[in-house]
C-alpha cells in the first residue's frame, strides 16, 4: 500500500462524526457502526486475522492470538469518539472533512485519537501483509465513550477480558507526546508513566431568593466566589512524583538559556520552581485546581437562592481525593458553603507508576529514538484522564505515548478548533507502531 493511499483512508476515517455525548444527550451510534464498517473495507488482513467483537454497543475489540500462549498478552489501545466541533467556523477546513492541506491532515480526531485507531490498524495490517505473527498475542481495543469517561466502551472491554481470566503484560495508550515545553529549547518526547487524578466538586451557597434591586448585604454568590477565589489562591502544595522528578533531571541540559544560571547545573527542585509559572508547568508538579462552572439565577434580577460551581481537580501522585475534598471543606464552611461530589463513578486516584525496566518500556524508547535520534527521551506524568484509567486494572504496565508533535500549543491542541496533523507524523505513527509491535510481539 502507498504512502497516499494510506493518507486517504485516515482522511476517511476523520469523516465520521463519532462523536461522544454527555450522560442525558442523544448519543447517536449510527456513525460508530459505520465506521467499524469501513474499517473492514480498509484492512483487510486485519479482519482476516484478528478476532474482532463489538463491545458496550460501539467499542471494537481485536485479538490476534500468538504462538506462544505461556506469554501474556499486551495491548494497544486508542478511541474511536471525538469531542464535539460546534459549528466549525473557526476552522480552516470544516472539522470532519479529513482535508488534506499544507503538508497537514484536517478533521476532529486527527491527533485525538484516530491517529491512533488508524495507526495501529495500518500498522498491524501492514506486518501481516509482510508476514510477521506475533509470539506474544496482541490485542487492540478501541473505546467509543473515552471523552465522557469510558464507562460503557473501556470499562465493559476491561469486564470481557476479566470474565476470561485475560491479564495483560502492558498496555500503551495515548498521554505521552512529543512536546514544546515553553522552558525548553527543544523538544522532548515523553512517555507517561502514570497520570493523574480526577474529581469533580459541586459547590453550592445557601441565601435568600429575591430582588435585585434590594439585595441583602451578604449573598449567596458573594459567598460562593469569596470560597472560589479563596481555592484559587490556596494552591495544593507541590510534589515532585518520582517520573516528574526524573523528567526535569533528564532535561535540565535543555533549559532555556535564559533561565540557567551558569555556577552550576539547576537541581530539579530548582527546576520545579521555575516550570511551575507556566499552566503546563505546574500542573506537571501539583493538584491542579480548575473552576469550570459556575450557576446562578436565571435571569439578570433575580438574586439566586442556591448559586453553584464546578470545581475540577486533577490530584498528584500522593494525593488523594479524601485530601481533595478536605482541603475545599477547610475552605468551604467557614463561609457557608456545602461541598459535594459530583459525581462518585467519576471519582479517579492518581494512577499507579509503570516500570522503566520492562521490555515494553525499551521498545517503545528504541522506536522513538529510531523515528527521532536526536530528540530527548524521558518518562513523565500525563496531567489528563485516559481510558487506561480502566486497563490498569489487568495490565502489569500501562504506558502513554503518542508519536505526535503537540507544538506550541501543547494539550490544548488536542481539542482545539483547527486540530490537525502533519502528514509527516501521521506516517512516522504508523512506523513507530510496527516497529514497537513487531518488537513486543516477538520473543
């Protein structure tokens, strides 16, 4: 298969508007049925060797099964929905048009994380294509609801493979990319050992409905945002976890020159204190705290009874969501305001941290530096929620790297109008996949 005929089915596969939807809105699965579709038209040595099952209504399941069955398995694992893309208008290409413009692919998906579902397949197709079968049996899964939480797509894979007794040695998920650090002058690629935490609060102040144009002296809402600013400004202590910590050891030789002082080379707590002013800095080294809703009335006169907020945390290694809600209440009742969780299935510790002396961790630093060599190399901390939130539960190791430049946008890139990817590292994604399977996969 040629490079561009690779190209034109990731353009395919961006047209699907499989778009993920909220607990209480219309979850339309026609698209997810099409799509798993036309992924048989489009691999079919895929489909000709791997066992595929629909899970949870729309989530896609493959086994290729090795030769050696004393090995344990290990797994892929990418999803298939999308976040919304409102009305596209900001866009330089309509946001499910799979354009492919300026050396770049267009469409919702391109780096979250289609690139991934597309990659794989290619990749697998193309080593079957070649001859290669796996020693070790793969496994590829591939979630419809990972961007509301992956309740019904990872979660029920993960109760399948339970039911049959399946652990896996490793699992490698998207959470680790190539990034532009604002305090670095080069790149580095970083596979993400663990990730954080999620919690999502529900604040509410209790007042007196009523007029505006005789309000009381103290509010509700008044109580609410002296409790809001008051989280804000009583930031959770910082914490250096252990692949934080080796991350900023690793590229203390890449700093800014404007931020190294010439005596000596900065230690990583220096590092830390320098990082920390910058968002993506700091939600590296502590429990992030983000205000992302706020209530009150419903209309501009009428002063609110029981204004609300959403407060969403995303906890280090080392703190807890018990410490979480202790810290908002220390806060929070001095001046009246209830706390509560919004929602307990939502409720996720910081993640376990996966070994460097693994096979697995190896191969995926070997097919980095092989695509890359010149790049830097470290492990780190994903600061987001994955769906390997739910594999942890039966794989040895998970593991988070997509082979995909973030550029000066960092995170943001993912669900940013205009999301792109550079045909480059779409190509060099489907490499860097046969080459850490074919690596895992023999023994």
């Amino acid at each position: 298969m040629t490079d561009r005929q690779k190209l034109e089915i990731f353009s395919e596969i961006l047209r699907y508007r499989t778009v993920s939807r909220q607990p209480g809105e219309t979850f339309d699965m026609k698209p997810f049925m099409e799509i798993a579709e036309y992924l048989k038209k489009a691999f079919p040595q895929v489909h000709r060797y791997f066992k595929r099952e629909i899970v949870g209504g729309g989530s896609l399941l493959y086994t290729l099964q090795g030769s050696d069955l004393s090995l344990k398995p290990f797994m892929l694992t990418a999803h298939l929905d999308v976040v919304p893309a409102d009305d596209g208008e900001n866009w330089l290409e309509p946001p499910f048009s799979g354009k492919l413009r300026d050396g770049r692919i267009w469409g919702r998906g391109a780096i979250d994380y289609k690139v991934g579902v597309s990659g794989m397949l290619q990749a697998c197709e193309d080593f079957l294509e070649g001859g290669f079968r796996p020693d070790r049996t793969l496994i590829l899964a591939f979630g419809h609801d990972e961007e509301v939480g992956g309740d019904t797509g990872a979660a029920e894979i993960v109760r399948t493979l339970t039911d049959r007794g399946v652990s896996l040695s490793s699992v490698l998920d998207e959470g680790g990319y190539i990034y532009s650090y604002p305090w670095m002058e080069r790149d580095a690629a970083v596979i993400g050992l663990a990730e954080k935490g999620y919690l999502t609060l529900r604040l509410t102040a209790h007042g007196v409905q009523g007029h505006a144009s005789v309000p009381e002296l103290n509010t509700a809402a008044g109580s609410l945002c002296r409790c809001l600013a008051e989280l804000e400004k009583n930031q959770f202590t910082a914490k250096l976890c252990s692949p934080v910590k080796m991350m900023l050891a690793a590229t203390s030789g890449i700093l800014r020159e404007s931020l190294v002082t010439h005596d000596h080379s900065p230690t990583a707590a220096e590092i830390m204190q320098t990082i920390e002013q910058w968002p993506s800095g700091n939600a590296l080294i502590r429990t992030t705290t983000a205000i992302t809703m706020i209530r009150g009335s419903s209309k501009e006169n009428i002063i609110p009874a029981e204004p609300f907020a959403l407060v969403n945390f995303r906890a280090v290694p080392g703190d807890s969501s018990l410490d979480i809600l202790n810290h908002v209440l220390c806060v929070a009742e001095p001046l009246g305001v209830d706390v509560q969780y919004e929602d307990t299935n939502q409720i996720h510790e910081p993640s376990g941290i996966a070994s460097m002396e693994t096979d697995e961790y190896g191969a995926i630093e070997a097919a980095i530096r092989g695509i890359w060599p010149d790049i830097t190399v470290v492990p780190g901390i994903f600061p987001a929620a994955t769906d390997s939130r739910h594999y942890c539960k039966i794989a040895d190791n998970v593991y988070r790297f997509e082979p995909v430049h973030l550029g000066k946008d960092g995170l943001g890139a993912l669900h940013s109008e205009g999301e792109s990817i550079s045909v480059e590292d779409y190509l060099n994604a489907i490499s860097f996949y046969t080459v850490y399977v074919r690596s895992v996969g023999a023994v």
